[in-house]
C-alpha cells in the first residue's frame, strides 16, 4: 500500500512526528536508487511483532537499487564482491523470545550478486531485510505481499528468508 492510501486510512489517528517518520522510512535516503516505498499490513495476533508497528497494524517497507551506491565518505561502491565459495558463519538472530539459526547460503549484506535490497520497518528498532538479484525478482515478491491481504510475522520473515537487521 502506498503512503497516500494509508493516510488517508489511518493518517487522521497518527501523531505528526510518526507521520514524519514512517515518510522518511519509506523514501530515498540519498544512497542507491529508491524504487519504491510503502506500508505492509500484519494480522492483529502478529503485528505486536514489529516492536511497535504503525496504525492498523502496518510495517513500513523501503526497496533500494544499491549497483550505484556509494558511500559519501570514501566513493567505494556499497555492493561487495564475494570471492571464491567462502562459507557463511553459522550465526543467531534474536527474533523476540526465540533464537534462529541463520541458513547456511542465506545472505544478510548486499552484494553485486544480490544488489536489491527489501528493508521492512516497525516503528521502534526492529527492521528485517532481504537481498534480490533482480529488481524483477523483489517486485514480484513485494506484490504477493502486498496482494495477498494481512501477513503473519513469522511466516514472512522466517518463511520468505528475512534477516533480522536492528
């Protein structure tokens, strides 16, 4: 869902300074090439989740092209070439009350392999993200979450191969 349709749902219950924030989590943030940004809707038993999600149960959602990004303060680009067949750690991420071993192959940073990064928001320092290797490929997966009606946490985000990210 678009921010235009969301306000006009929920923006008469919201605060301004959350109205501030939830535009500046789903806008370009001057690095990468901003593609889209918006708000997901998550059932009533799981949007809790989110650390505090938005109004009516909403994360904010932001998906970034990163082939061209640089970072100001050294103009390297952000991608990082993986070389030879190095394994990933076997690592945990905290996902509330229980721990996730981290899949072997899952990737957790963007890369010139996967340089699309999908980054969903709550309102309160929790953040997951996922890596694509086609702008195709993430906008697929973002209309099946966007179509298919209000999603459980779990599901997508253990389901889908989300990272726990803050």
């Amino acid at each position: 869902m678009d921010l235009d349709e969301y306000f006009g749902l929920h923006g008469r219950e919201m605060e301004a300074h959350s109205r501030v924030y939830v535009v500046g989590l789903t806008s370009n943030l001057g690095y990468g090439r901003h593609i889209r940004g918006g708000v997901l809707p998550f059932t009533a038993e799981t949007a809790d989740r989110w650390a505090g999600p938005f109004e009516g149960g909403y994360a904010a959602f932001r998906l970034t092209d990163h082939r061209e990004t640089l970072w100001p303060h050294d103009r390297r680009p952000k991608a990082r070439k993986r070389t030879g067949n190095e394994p990933l750690p076997q690592l945990l991420t905290q996902v509330g009350d229980a721990s996730l071993a981290r899949h072997p192959g899952q990737q957790d940073m963007v890369s010139t392999a996967k340089p699309f990064e999908l980054r969903v928001y709550g309102s309160d320092d929790t953040s997951y993200t996922k890596f694509y290797a086609s702008e195709e490929e993430a906008l697929q997966e973002l209309a099946l979450f966007e179509g298919g009606g209000p999603l459980d946490f779990h599901e997508f985000t253990r389901g889908f191969g989300f990272t726990f990210t803050n």
